[in-house]
C-alpha cells in the first residue's frame, strides 16, 4: 500500500527536524551505524508537573470520551518542549494508550479494562467456532479510539506525529482469542490452525485499512516506533514468537506476519528477549524494516548477545543499553544497525554519549 502524505509539515517539537530525519534515511540505506535516544532526570519532574491519567477501569468513556487523548497530548507537548533541543535522534510521537487488547477488542467488540491495559475474553469454544470468530462490524471500540485519534492528530499537527499502537500480527491475534490451546493445535490440528491464522489476518487488514481511511492525521511520513520511514506500519506486535519454536514460527508466524508487513511497503515489529532463537526468522521477513528486543524477567539481556545481534540480525534493531554498556560495546555497535535508548544522568553524559555515537557508531 502507498499511502500519500503530506512532506511540508515540519515538527515544532524538535529542533532540526530535517537533519534528524535525514540520519533516519541514511541509516535505511546504510550498512552500519547507530542512532542514539536519550532521557534525562528532569523529565520525572516534568511528567510529575502533568495531571495524572486515571487508571483505565476508572475512566468513563461514554461521558468523557476524550480525556485519554487530551491527558496525553498535554504530556507530550510539556514533555518535549523540554526535550525538543535534545542532540539525539528522537522524534515526538503521541499515541493515546488504551491498553494491548484494544486491537482485538475493536475485532471482538469485547474489552474489559484494569488500571493500565486491557484485554479480551477468549472464546471458550471449539477451535472450529473459534476459527468462525464473529468480526467486520465497526464497535463502540472503534469509534472511541478513532475520536481519540483524530483530536490527537488535529492538536499535535505540526507538533508531533500521532499514531495507534499495538496492532497484532495474525499469529499473536490468533492466539489472543484461542488461549494457549492454540499451542497444542499447532501439533494436532495444523490446517485448522493455517485457517484460523489467514482468516485471522483477513480480519485484521480489515480494521487496519478501516483505521487508515477514517484517521485524519497529518504525519510527515511514518514514525515506526523509533525510526523515521517514508511509508510504512508504525508498530506489530508478535509476542507469540516466544512462544514457539524456530520451525513453527517458520510454519505459523514468519509467512502472515510478513504480508502484512508486505501490505505496509514495511515497518516495525515489536518482540521479547524469549524470542531470541527467532533471530535467523527475522532475517529473512523481507518486508520487516525494524525490531526491538524487549526485556523480559529471567532473559539475557541483548547487550550480553550483541555480537549475534549484530552480526545476524540484518535488519535495524532498537535495544536499551546503559551509558556504561553502550561505551564497552561500541566497537561491536559500529558493526550493526541500531537504534540504541538509553538513560543519561545529567548534560554532560547526554552530550557524551551522543559524540560516542556519532564519532564511533556513524552511519555508513
């Protein structure tokens, strides 16, 4: 898909837009090299001056539908008129946050919130039910994030970028309304599982290409998690990775979870560090542009495997690393393609660390 957007949009909200930008594209086209995102102490005390979101199970959204996005807007304009001098590479982004099971719920029409995310019931029924799931009707969950969307979009213009995350690959969704039996039918019934998986992503293009045509937004370009694109998917999530083996996600992740990447002309895929044996996996989606290695408790951390990482990963990998960590590693860092956050504890280290990178880990 080629989805126009508007280029003469500038980012009020970070100096030297266009320079940065630029680093983005030369790293796409690069065959080594790094980009740096920083934060400070001072932005603790900035988030402290913000009101406080409610817990999601507390906020009544029929009567204010808007609060989410009005309550993030407000954070992200006073957190980056602070950080908007920064020397990094970040870029603003607003995204209201209804919690991981909004995409599915925007499916299913079912969504139960706690105080920080949400989630939908599985279907507790036959995996031939649950393969006839019920969905191509627009939800009350729809027009809410929708509205939250379009404020946010109209407030941020020429702020900040804005966009949805949490979209689910096929195989993450499929394993969302099946429950860890899906799991086991991997073994005893893998054609219902292939048909599971493509009706699963039918109808997830279908949301997708419904959240396209009805978000008005006025991005210059796409801000896939932490890396600028031309046109591309902002986020995918397939946590389900970690779940499986190498060969299965062969089998049952890698083949849906890259068309719709496909469909996107690129974009990011989110994963965990239990999916480091997918890494070979990874490689070879030829429509991924970019993923992260998110922690996970009783997991290396990626700092502890970065000559793997940099070395077979062929792709841009986004990993936090320490201040520390990023000057004992920075050989290996040159000889990757990364997008590395991390948290400085004053100006100077900031500076420090951003030299580091740019005179050690440039991109070339």
């Amino acid at each position: 898909m080629d989805k126009k957007m508007p280029r003469n949009i500038d980012i009020e909200l970070k100096e030297n837009f266009s320079d940065i930008k630029n680093r983005h594209v030369k790293l796409l086209e690069a065959k080594r090299g790094c980009l740096i995102w920083t934060s400070l102490p001072e932005e603790t005390r900035i988030a402290e001056t913000c009101l406080k979101v409610p817990a999601l199970e507390d906020i009544n959204f029929r009567s204010s539908p808007l609060l989410l996005s009005q309550m993030t807007c407000e954070r992200i304009e006073k957190m980056w008129n602070y950080r908007k001098k920064y020397r990094d590479d970040s870029l603003p982004c607003v995204s209201p946050r209804f919690g991981s099971g909004i995409i599915a719920g925007m499916i299913t029409g079912n969504l139960t919130f706690s105080s920080n995310t949400s989630w939908i019931t599985e279907i507790k029924k036959t995996l031939d039910d649950v393969i006839n799931f019920t969905w191509g009707k627009e939800n009350e969950w729809f027009d809410l994030v929708l509205s939250n969307l379009n404020y946010a979009a109209q407030r941020m213009k020429g702020k900040a970028f804005c966009a949805l995350e949490g979209y689910h690959s096929p195989l993450e969704f499929a394993s969302i309304i099946r429950g860890s039996d899906l799991y086991l039918d991997i073994y005893t019934a893998p054609e219902k599982v292939h048909q599971l998986l493509k009706n699963s992503k039918k109808a997830l293009l279908w949301l997708y290409k419904k959240i396209d045509m009805n978000f008005y937004h006025y991005n210059p370009g796409v801000l896939a998690y932490h890396m600028w694109l031309d046109k591309g998917l902002n986020f995918l999530s397939d946590d389900a990775a970690g779940l499986i083996s190498a060969e299965h996600y062969r089998e049952f992740g890698l083949p849906y979870t890259d068309s719709i990447l496909e469909y996107y002309c690129g974009g990011f895929l989110h994963v965990h560090t239990q999916a480091y044996h997918q890494i070979d996996n990874l490689r070879n989606m030829k429509s991924l542009t970019l993923y992260n290695w998110r922690q996970d408790p009783n997991s290396i951390k990626p700092v502890e495997i970065l000559v793997d990482i940099a070395e077979k990963s062929g792709k841009i990998v986004s990993i936090y690393m320490t201040p520390n960590e990023i000057k004992a590693n920075i050989n290996i860092l040159a000889k990757g393609r990364f997008i590395i956050l991390t948290d400085c504890q004053d100006l100077k280290e900031q500076n420090t660390i951003i030299d580091l990178i740019n005179n050690k880990a440039p991109i070339e």
